[in-house]
C-alpha cells in the first residue's frame, strides 16, 4: 500500500472575534493573488476523528432524520471516514496577506483543525447548476446563503 505524507498549510482557528484560518510563515507567499475571489475551498483534516476506530466505519445508522436506515460514509459529510478529510466552501471576509490570517464566514471545523489545502473557489469548476440529491434531503438549502437560516439541529440524529 502507498503511503502519502500531508502536511497542514495551517490551522482553523475559532474565537469571540470569528473564524479564521491562520497560514504558517512558509506557506504566506501562497495566499499571493487570491484577492477578487469572494470564496474559498478549504481543505481540512478532521483531527479529532483520526483513529483506527473511526477509520475502520465504513457504514453508518441513520445520521439525519428523514435518511435511509443505513447509509455508506462516502454518501454521508461525516468526518468519521477511511481517510478523515473534509471540504467545506467559505466566504472570504477579510485576508492579512502580511501576517497570513484569513478571516472567514464559516467551517464545520474544530478550533485548532489543521488545514490541508486552500483552493479559490470558481464556479465554472465548482458550482453545479443540476445537481440532484435524493429525496430525503431534496428539501435542504440550495446554496450557502440559504443554510444560514435553515433549522439544521431538525435534520440531525447526533
């Protein structure tokens, strides 16, 4: 089996003032020309679920109400997974080129998560008009802006 070494670009950082994602010093100079974009994808490790028990799930009861009985993890955003890696969309609010901080709407994310990788997002690669989910969840948000006023704690088992 090959293996692959990853390395945090940074962290996730929650706190009273907002949410932020705070670069390491090495990788500053990689946040060069992300202005004009109003979203990012961030890549993140789900650190407090990486242990061989969380790893070895690989089917899960009913983790939101209206769901099939049972579902695979690859049809579910658990970061209880084979490899605990996440991707969420955010809204850049704010960047710091100089001190490497990114100030943004929101993570699913633990304070302290490290992150993996920061993509810009670009609807021509991104964004699906179509997209079709399956009927259990057809009634969810259509976009980000959406889900901020969505009762989510009605759709969770957890």
């Amino acid at each position: 089996m090959k293996t692959f070494n990853v390395y945090p670009v940074g962290n996730v950082r929650n706190t009273e003032d907002g949410t932020f994602i705070e670069i390491e010093q090495k990788y500053i100079t990689a946040l060069k020309a992300l202005d004009g974009f109003s979203h990012i994808n961030v890549i993140w490790w789900c650190s407090d679920f990486d242990n061989e028990a969380a790893r070895s799930v690989l089917e899960t009861e009913r983790p939101y109400k209206k769901a099939p009985e049972k579902m695979g993890i690859f049809a579910t955003r658990s970061p209880i997974r084979p490899n605990p890696v996440a991707l969420t969309a955010t809204e850049i609010i704010h960047t710091d080129y100089e001190k490497g901080i990114i100030r943004i709407g929101y993570i699913d994310a633990n304070d302290n998560t490290p992150v993996l990788d920061i993509k810009p997002y670009t609807p021509s690669l991104d964004r699906v008009e179509t997209a079709c989910v399956p009927q259990w969840c057809s009634h969810w948000p259509k976009s980000m802006e959406q889900s901020a006023d969505f009762e989510w704690e009605n759709e969770f088992n957890f």
